[in-house]
C-alpha cells in the first residue's frame, strides 16, 4: 500500500488532517465548521467517556440534562462573561419555515419570530445557575455536584477537526458550595481527575497550572488546566477547571441559608474537556504510517489476521484465530478477526498500523506447524514470534507494556522540549528553533503578556502549580520576578 | 408525610406531572417547551441507554456523531419530509451577537446574518444521507448500520414533561442497504429489539403494528411502531422504526454499484426512541403514592433504613446495614444505605415510595437481637421480616420478581382493556366508558381514518403485525373490510 499521508516532516498540519480522515475518525460535513464523528472516531470518545464518567462518579458526581437553548437575556446577567461568550455564537430567530409562493422551496415564515432570541448554548453556567436557584435554597442542599455531557456550538471562524469545531461534544461539570474553601478545593479535585485520565488512560503528559487573568474564562475568579505538548512542538490546552467565586450566583441571585440561617451566595465551579481531546491524542502519539493509539482507548486492542494459500488453510488457521480470540476476550481485550478474502494480508497489515490497532498477530500455514504466531506492536514496530501457550496472558501484558512505553515517550519528548531561557533573545530563538514549552521570567503584567504574544505569538500557557519560586528579570520588561511562567506557541 | 400527589383519579394529567416534579425526574425550564432533565430522572436515561446501546451492538451497529444543524434547502429535498418536518422547528439566522448601543444589553449583530438558514435538527435523515453519499460507492460498503445518541428540537406547542418537549434526548438508527429486502429485515429487527426492551427492561407490554398511511413517518414507505397502553386508557407510541425505501437515497444521489457493477439507489431504514419512554415508564406503572419503576431500571434499587433511638444503637445498625450493602453490591444490586440523622424513618419510608426504590429494608434493635430485617417491596408494598442468611440471594430473587409482577400486571391490565367493538355506537361508548385499545373494523381509507379522529379523537395506532384476518365491515363506512385495526386515544 502506497503512503497515504502527508509526511509530519513535510506539513504537520496536512499530516494531521490527512490522518483524521485516512483513519476513518472524522471529515467535515455539508455546514460549515461542523465535523461528522465517524464510527471509528466515536468509539474512542465512547471511551473517553467511560473512564471520565466512571470518575465523575466516584468523586461524587451526577449527570443532568439542561437545555440547549439559552435566552439572550442571560447573557448579559454576568458582565465578564458575556464578553467572552455572548459574540460568536449561533442565534435561533426563528421557529417555524413554510413554502415560497412558488412552492419549490421553503423559506423562513416571518410571522413566527421570536419575541427573545435564543442562543445555542457555548457553555452552560447561565441556565444551570439560573436553575440552580430553584434548587438551592439550604446549606443541606449543597454541594450539588453536576455533570453534563452536551453538545455545544462556538461560531469559529477557522476551524479544524477535533481541535476547533464550530459544533463540538464535551463535558461541563457545575457544582455549587456552601464555601468558597470548598469549591476551590472541588476546582483542584476535578483537575487532578483530568491530570489523571490524561496521563493514564491517554498516556498523554500535562502540566498543571493556573491561567493568568488574561486567559481566564469570562466569570471565573481562577482558571485551571492542564497543558499537554504535541509532536510539533505546539502546546494544546486539554482540560480546564474554573473556580467561579460568587459570580454566577450574584448574577442569577443564588442564596442559601448558612448552619445559622444567614443567607449567603452560593460558591461555584465549573470544569470540561471535550472531543479536543482525541485531537490531542493523535497528535501526542502518531507517526507517519498513521495513528498510535494507547491500547486503553483503542476501539480495537488486537487484530488477528490470516495468511493463507488455500481455504483448506484459512479454514485451519481460522480455528486457531477464533480460540485465540476468544481467550482474548475473555480477558476483556477487544479483537478483531480480520478473514476478508478481498484484501491481501499487506493491505491490512497497512490498514491495521494506519487505524493505530495496537497489536497485530499474523497467523500463517508454518506458524500452525510450530504452534506460534508473529505478533507485531505498533508503537515500536517490533515484532516476535511467540508460542500459543498462554498467549493471551502475553498479548495482556504486552498491551500494558505498549501502554506505558507510549506515556514514557511522550514524557521524554515532552521532558526534552522544555526550555528554560532568561532573554528575550534568547526566548524567540527557542520558539523559531527548538518550539517546545519555554520557562522564562515575567513582571506578572498583562501588558507585557499581550505584547509578547503579539511579536511571538507564544502565549503564557500556565503558572505551573508546582512551580519552585525564584527570583529573576522579566525577559521582557527586565522588572523583577518570583518565578518562572510557562509560555509556548499553542492550538 | 401528607400526600404530595393530586391522585389520579382525580386528575390523572396532573398526578402525572406531580409526579415528575416531586420524584425529581425533570422539570421546565426558563425555555419555553424545553425541560431541565434532573439527576434522578437522567439516572434513569443512563440506564436505558446502556441495554439500548447494547443491544444495537450486539445486532451490528456503531454509533457515530452528525451535525446539529442541517442547511434549509436540505428539508427541500425529500418532497413529503419537508411536509412532516420543516414546519415547526427552530431556526438559526445569525451567528453572532455585539453590544447595544447602551451597553446594557446585548443584540443580534445585523452584519452576521448567515447566506442560509439553519435548522436544528428535528430528525437527521437529511443530513445523514448527504453524508452517506461520501460513503457509500460499492456494495462492499454495504449495510452501513450507524445509530446516533443526540438531541433533537422539534417546536411543540403543548408541550409536557418527557412526553412531547421542544428539545428531547433521543437515539435515532440511519442504516443503508444493498436490496430492499435487507432494509426491510432491518427495519423488523430493530422493531424487535424495541419490543424486547419495553417488555423485559421496561416491563411495558407492547403491540406491534404497522401505521397507516396518515400516520407514517414522513419519507417513509413504511412506519412500524410499538404501542404500549397507559393506566388511563389512553395509548403511547414508544417506538418506531421505518422502511424509507430509496427515498432519500434518491433525494441524496447516493448510488452503489451492485456485484454485477451496476448501478444502483441505497434501500434505507431508520428507527429511533427518545426520553418520552421515561414518561411511558411513569404512566405506565406508577400509583398514587409515587414511582413504580421496574428493578432493572431504577437507580436505587435496594434502600436500607436505620430505626434507633441511640447513637449506639444506629452504630449497631451501621454494621449490620454496610455489610449487607456490601454483600448486595457484589451481586450487582445498586444500594443506598441512608442513615441521615436529619429525617424520621417514616419521612424516608415516604420519600422513597415517592422515587420508587424496589425494595426497603428497615433495620431496627429488635432486628438485631433476631438477626432479622424488615423487607418492604414498592410494587405491592407487602412486607416480611426476612433472616439475615443468604438475605442477599433473597433480594436478588425479590427484585426478579419485582420485575415480573409489574410486567405481568401491566400485561393484565393491557388484556383486560383491549375491547373488540362491531357498531360506530359501540365504538364511541368504548371509548368513553371503557377507554383502550379497541379492535373495529376498518374500510381501509385515509377518509375514514380521518372522519373518525374527527369525531372521536381516536386514531388508528397500528394495524397489528400479528392479526388474523377477518371478514367484517367497518364500523364508520359500512364498508367491507377483512382485519381489524387498533384504535385508540393516544398520548
């Protein structure tokens, strides 16, 4: 099989799409900006979402559905909010078409106009808080800890697949607090869940840190994320998780009465990650011959295919496969027997490395003979030849294997393309040469961030929360500094 | 606890809608005609999503994620899909807002009208046979089987909580195939599998039919649909699948070249269920003091109460009670111990009638002296006091049989209001006296379909998929006819 994608070398960005549509996980569709996630796409979210959900819940939390629509009105409750939501978004006029006089098409019928128009949710902390204060009314009706998983619509104007879609699916988590103490701690919770499914089930590296003003979502008090580093060199933010204040339940005046039944307004968080992620999963782990998938997020782990000469031999080797997977299966690894007669065994093999299955096992005439199959990871391109006892206990740990070794390469590239410079010069010469996250000193000031994204366009990423103090000089402005600040050129 | 339910004798409309309120299942929202799903209620969506989802696997199918919006001139396409679906529906004109010249408020930006209008999806066929047309070329790529798990707006203007919203929750299957033949096993196939799941997840016997020509689905050849009957006499579709024929495929240009290369249009099936089933559910099982829900899905099934007097004697209880949890979770029952020193058993007992819970356990001292529990099931609010031994193999027996008896006196009650009726008089008696289903005989035209909704509000549900024929005359037209169909007031 030819190379079907454009190399990383060559065009990172055409490598990426090339990819995103050569692996049957997504193309866009007939509206401009919306993407079709397709079946291949989707089973990884389907993932996703498992492993997400399950530590909602186990952090406490439940799932609730609110509505898509938002009355415009809303959007001017929260002051900061609005500026940063209320603009680019998909506005609902409108409720009923009829047929044009000449019958060939339909058209919009004036007289159904909305007396308010209706915004297609871009987030949703205007209608929950607006229905958490029907809610709320006692310290024992709080924490209220809420999650949805929602469909939402921001009007980009330059969009790409997975990364940034007008359209896109997410989770948006909302949770009220008696105490402000309390929801900044829910607010560190959440981002150490996303820290952890980022690392362990997407075997994808992050930093945490907070934002600086200049990055904060429109009505938070304090934005946090989790930063991960693609193969570019480019940082892509992968998570957020936002301590609200009081913001949300001033402007929709959500009260409670306190242990001693004084009224006070609710505290709040909120937090998502959304299909972006499977963006930053290709981009984390592929190579040029197609996607590198970590076996937990893999729609198919293992694929089994024949290599044959005759039926009588696909019929022998098919007997073997079908135990082989059944063992398998029997360990939960998801398997595919792949005994299409309408492809040769190379246009699979090519297929299978392009799709990021994990692990493939051939199976030929002599291997029946020795009682062995060739078994070839992905990640490293290795492959053996291993005996048919106890193989599936091999293949199971060989995939935790594949696991780790793609989260410790991903680590060490990541590790390797951490800079620290201390000039400006310095600093743009790490950006054009080496692009990768650049520490450096910053006087703290939104004016000297603005004017370095403008003539770098790298912006501050994070405050690292672990960041060590240490006194230095803004590349920058040359003011003095407590620590160094996270900047890279970004998604 | 005083009565919170109007009962439904008195107002079984508003029993009903109490009952979604007060049970926390879902409430309106500041939206007109949209509903705030709330958790107890979405719990109850997770879990018939999860024996969905499974079943559609297990038959074949793959989700995938389409567009919320569908450009305008799409509805145009499919000549009688644009009657059914473009009427009511919303639309997006605008994608973005700007600041009133006051600065208070914020205003449709005049200079962001968009070329087209979009709609929100009301059903997907359109832009998911757009997108089939990339898709499909040959009859390799067939069948295509894809479900979609979305939301959906359609602009009711009476609307009511789960049973006809603006927006709803919903799934909805879109499957492509070689030969007509193949579209229409589909088509059955997943009507089954609808029956299955409202018979053995649901406990809601069904009848299977097919609708008349007034009633199918628009741009469908064929609709088949399950109706279940509500405790009111008044009948519920709860699910409907559709033979579309190559109807869209026409509409779309989506052609495939058979084995014998040529070409030819795609046979199509679609078929969906929504959160209207979770109103089903209620009406179909639920008293006057609150929910019956069938064990397989509540989200509590199993609730423990503590009876004390002392700290110490809760703490006794406590012991008994989290090793009886424990023992219950590792059988797959869902438990909830709650021992809130905030509310009186009898305030709990009440609260968990209200939401449902299968079955209650109350624990008091004298229990703990015999090494006894008391046993209370919602269904029939029998109780017994039950020996600790094995209690937990007993409460998985109980909540079988739970499940059951809701089933069976559902069927009982479906059977005993199933009327056969031979005059117009009898017929209109029927169905203000004894409301139902009831059997009468039809001369087959849309005309008298029509005269008889008219008159009587009733309309033909099904022509059932099992009936036998019989030669009769209609009741409305004197007419001969040779079976009888299902008419019904409906929901």
């Amino acid at each position: 099989m030819a190379k079907v994608l454009t190399s990383k070398e060559e065009n990172y960005s055409q490598w990426y799409n090339d990819l995103v549509v050569k692996a049957d996980l997504a193309e866009n569709s007939a509206v401009r900006g919306c993407m079709v996630i397709k079946p291949y796409g989707y089973a990884i979210w389907e993932k996703m979402q498992q492993v997400l959900d399950k530590m909602f819940k186990e952090t406490g939390h439940q799932n609730a559905y609110f509505p898509l629509f938002i009355p415009k009105s809303f959007f001017s409750k929260e002051a900061s909010h609005v500026d940063g939501f209320a603009k680019e978004c998909a506005v609902v006029t409108h409720y009923r078409l009829k047929n044009s006089e000449d019958g060939k098409s339909v058209i919009v019928d004036p007289d159904a106009k909305l007396e308010e128009e209706l915004i297609i949710r871009p987030t949703s902390e205007t209608i929950i808080w607006n229905t958490y204060k029907g809610w709320i009314q006692s310290y024992r009706d709080l924490p209220l800890l809420i999650n949805q998983w929602a469909n939402v619509v921001r009007w980009e104007m330059r969009t790409r697949l997975f990364l940034r879609t007008a359209e896109f699916l997410w989770q948006e988590g909302h949770t009220a607090h008696a105490t402000a103490q309390e929801a900044q701690e829910e607010t560190k919770r959440m981002l150490e869940v996303y820290e952890e499914f980022a690392q362990n089930t997407m075997a994808v590296p992050v930093i945490k840190g907070v934002k600086t003003e200049n990055e904060r979502f429109a009505g938070a008090i304090e934005t946090y994320c989790i930063e991960a580093l693609m193969q570019d060199g480019k940082a892509l933010q992968a998570g957020t998780s936002h301590f609200l204040g009081q913001n949300f339940a001033k402007a929709f005046d959500v009260q409670f009465a306190n242990k001693e039944g004084k009224l006070d307004y609710v505290w709040a968080t909120s937090w998502g990650v959304s299909t972006r992620l499977i963006g930053a999963l290709i981009m984390a782990h592929s190579d040029n011959d197609g996607l590198v998938l970590p076996p937990k997020l893999a729609p198919i782990q293992v694929v089994i295919v024949p290599i044959y000469k005759s039926e009588e031999e696909l019929n022998r080797i098919s007997t073997v496969a079908n135990k082989l997977k059944k063992e398998l299966e029997k360990k939960n690894i998801s398997v595919k027997y792949d005994n299409r007669d309408t492809q040769r065994p190379g246009f699979k093999f090519a297929e299978y490395e392009l799709k990021g299955v994990p692990v493939r096992i051939a199976i030929g005439a002599r291997d029946l003979e020795y009682n062995t199959v060739e078994v070839a990871r992905r990640d490293t391109k290795e492959k053996e030849t291993l005996s048919l006892v106890d193989l599936d206990a091999k293949i199971e740990h060989l995939l935790e294997n594949i696991q780790n070794n793609i989260y410790q390469k991903a680590v060490d590239f990541r590790d390797s393309n951490i800079t620290k410079v201390d000039s400006y010069q310095e600093f743009k010469n790490t950006l054009d040469n080496k692009p990768g996250f650049v520490l450096a000193h910053w006087d703290g000031t939104s004016e000297t961030e603005l004017k370095i994204k403008e003539e770098t366009k790298a912006t501050i990423r994070c405050i690292p929360l672990d960041n060590k103090l240490e006194d230095g000089i803004c590349i920058y402005s040359g003011k003095p500094s407590k620590q160094r600040v996270l900047f890279a050129r970004a998604y």
